[in-house]
C-alpha cells in the first residue's frame, strides 16, 4: 500500500511538472474525409500552440482504429502519418510500419475546425468539427498506442458506462445504427436481438412488457453489455496496426480479426415483467497463451436493471458462495451420470468440489412456470469443459431456499 502511494506522488509531481501544452486534454473530431465519415481523438489540441500532435481515427462504417503518427507542427498547422495495416512478417523487429497516407490539416476558428487534405495515390479533402475532449489521463497521451491504451483500460470491464463525457471517441464510436431480428417471447414479454453489422453478433433488448412495466433500466446494461463486447471486437481488429503495440505486431493479432466476438451466442431462456435470464457463450482470441472459452448464464430484475447474484437468490450463500444447505439441495437432486464415459469424465473433473465453487443459477420459462437451472459458470479455461447444467426444476420447488426479494420477483 505505501508502495502505491509513493508510486502515485512520484507520477503526480511529475505530472504537475509538466508544461502546460502538455496536459492538453485529448480532443475528438468528426467529419469527412473525402465524402466518408470520420471520427478522429488526437492527443492534444489541435486549436492550441505546442507539440507535435498525433492521433487515431476510424471510419464510422468500419469502427477500427488507424494509427496517425505525428509528424511536423508548425503554429495552427500540422501533418500526421497514417499507418499500413502491417502483419508480424512484414513489420517484424525494428522494421518501421508502412505509411499509407499523409495529413496537412490547419485549425480554424480557434480549433473549433480543421481542414486540410489526405494523401496516399490520390488527394482527398478533410474537413473536421471539433466534438468535445475528454479528462487527461494519469501520464498524458502523446502516442497512437497510448490513446489505444486508454480505451483499454478504461473499458475492460463490463460495468464501466461509455458516455460522452468519459470518452467521446468510444462513444461516437458505439453509437451507430443497429439491425432487429423479429420479436420474440410471451404474450406477456418480448425481446428481439440487435447486431451492429460492423462486429456482426447479436445481443438482447426487451422490446415491451405487460402493464407497461418499465425496460429502460435493463435495456441500458444489455446496451452497455453490447457496447463493451463491440468495443473489445473493433480494438481487437485494430491490432492489425504496428502502432497499436509495444513492439512488432503478434502472429494471430495481426490479422483484422474481431477476435472470435463474431461467433459468440447469447439466447434469452426467460423473461416477464419483473426477471430476465439468458445466456452468453463464445471462444474468444485477441493474443495471449490460449483463447477464452465460456458460457455463462445471467439473471436481472429488470424494474432496476441489476443482475442478480446467487446471494441475491439464494439465503444461504457464504461470501457469495453456496451454504451447506443449498449444496446439499443441488447434490442431492442433481442427475449422476450412470455411463461409464460420463462417470469417469465427472471424477476426473471433480464435480461436487466444483459445486463448492462455481455454482450458478438461471431461470428457463416454460410457457407460464418458471423453471430454475443450476450450472457450474466461471470456471477457469483449463476446466471450461466440465461446465454442465446440474440440474433443472419447477422454481416453485427451490421456494424454500429464496430470498424474500428474489421470491416476490418469481411472483406472477
């Protein structure tokens, strides 16, 4: 701990140390280049005097990030290099990345715009609008890949909000036009799935519910659950770019790839008024020493829009995990496998051990009754195999084991 807090005087005063064109904040831009949409974040201030700028962009029909690196700045005008897509063989160790085009741009009205022209085999106008800046970071940007950092670390996680205000390159980025499959569901419930056609794979929304029982909350975190796992698919395709890594461009991250995303499912299994539950399964790889396989199941109260955990179901739960007795409800009505393959392959997993752990809880909806599933969720890569459901019945029968507020949302 005091580590850390020498850790963060030392980078404070060495922030507070900095001249004042460097704590520019960075800065976001939309516009067009030729006739096509852009949307650009450059390290600093475009409007203002100082160092060289840098920068990344996308073009809003695609989402990847493009590396541009700084180059010349001189007063209101600057040039920028956009990198080449460069794969681990022609971008290996100390070979510079291909450049594929040049920007001249020049500020107007005090940064508010900037225009100028792109240029690769041919010459394309750029014209851009000044959107908003967002917060300095700890230790400022003044590289392509620390702008990619920032997204990163910023938006990891899933619970982290992509708003204007925290980054209103990532959000301009998300906010495109989605495609709805047909509604689905009960006649007291429906949803629909909706896909962004740049990444391809489809997530839940609520579309409307009986008694006009409100579904702004839960839509907003299955948005923001979609907009995290968009997020990861275009910054995986970006690795395709030298400038977006520390050192040359990684074999099986260098190819444009959405990292799996493309492939991943998710089905709703229940949803009324008061509770939804669906699932989430993919293999994703965007570099490291395997890929991440998982399944996992999800339980919301939809009036508030919080996923519920198992202590939020269940009344004997320890720290988040079972209690003796609802293990002992689980083992106890849980199938055992009679072959001799799905015996062996249930000891060599451990299975009652892994109920200790990594016990999960779902709901199916069969017409009007509500079924409760147990599964094994979180398990690590190693073991992603073992993950099974356990066992599925009548929630009515689990009664016992609710809490009184999961209770009343099981009510009709």
């Amino acid at each position: 701990m005091i580590r850390h807090v020498v850790k963060q005087a030392v980078l404070l005063g060495a922030l507070l140390a900095l001249p004042a064109t460097a704590l520019a904040e960075p800065v976001t831009y939309a516009g067009k280049l030729g006739n096509i949409d852009i949307v650009v974040e450059f390290t600093g201030d475009p409007g203002s005097s100082g160092d060289a700028l840098a920068a990344r962009y996308f073009y809003r029909s695609k989402g990847v990030d493009i590396p541009l690196q700084a180059k010349a700045r001189k007063g209101g005008a600057f040039e920028l290099a956009e990198e080449e897509a460069c794969d681990a063989k022609k971008c290996g160790e100390g070979q510079a990345p291909p450049i594929g085009a040049v920007w001249k741009l020049s500020s107007a009205d005090k940064g508010k715009t900037l225009e100028g022209t792109w240029t690769a085999k041919k010459s394309l106008p750029l014209k851009l609008t000044r959107i908003a800046s967002r917060a300095q970071t700890e230790t400022p940007a003044t590289t392509p890949r620390d702008l990619y950092d920032f997204t990163d670390m910023t938006f990891s996680g899933e619970d982290a909000p992509i708003t204007m205000k925290a980054s209103p390159y990532d959000y301009l980025k998300l906010d495109f036009a989605t495609k709805a499959d047909a509604k689905a569901g009960w006649p007291d419930a429906a949803y629909d799935y909706v896909t962004d056609p740049r990444t391809k794979f489809a997530r839940p929304r609520i579309v409307d519910l009986a008694g006009s029982a409100p579904i702004e909350a839960a839509n907003a975190v299955l948005q923001n659950r979609h907009w995290h796992d968009n997020l990861s698919a275009l910054s995986c395709a970006a690795l395709q770019y030298a400038g977006f890594h520390d050192g040359p461009p990684i074999e099986g991250m260098d190819d444009g790839s959405l990292g799996g995303y493309e492939d991943t499912t998710s089905q709703v299994t229940s949803l009324t008024p008061k509770l939804m539950s669906w699932w989430e399964a993919g293999s994703l790889y965007c570099g490291g020493a395997h890929p991440d396989n998982y399944s996992n199941a999800y339980v919301m109260d939809v009036r508030r829009g919080a996923l519920l955990t198992l202590q939020d179901m269940f009344s004997d739960t320890v720290d988040g995990k079972p209690g003796a007795s609802l293990l002992a409800f689980v083992k106890e009505r849980r199938k055992k496998p009679s072959d001799q393959t799905e015996v062996d392959a249930e000891a060599e997993c451990g299975t009652d051990d892994l109920i200790n752990d990594y016990l999960g809880a779902s709901l199916k909806r069969d017409g009007d009754r509500q079924m409760l599933v147990f599964g094994l969720q979180g398990l690590p890569n190693v073991i992603q195999a073992c993950g099974d459901d356990l066992v599925e019945m009548p929630a009515s029968d689990a009664k016992a084991l609710f809490t009184p507020e999961f209770a009343k949302l099981l009510e009709p």
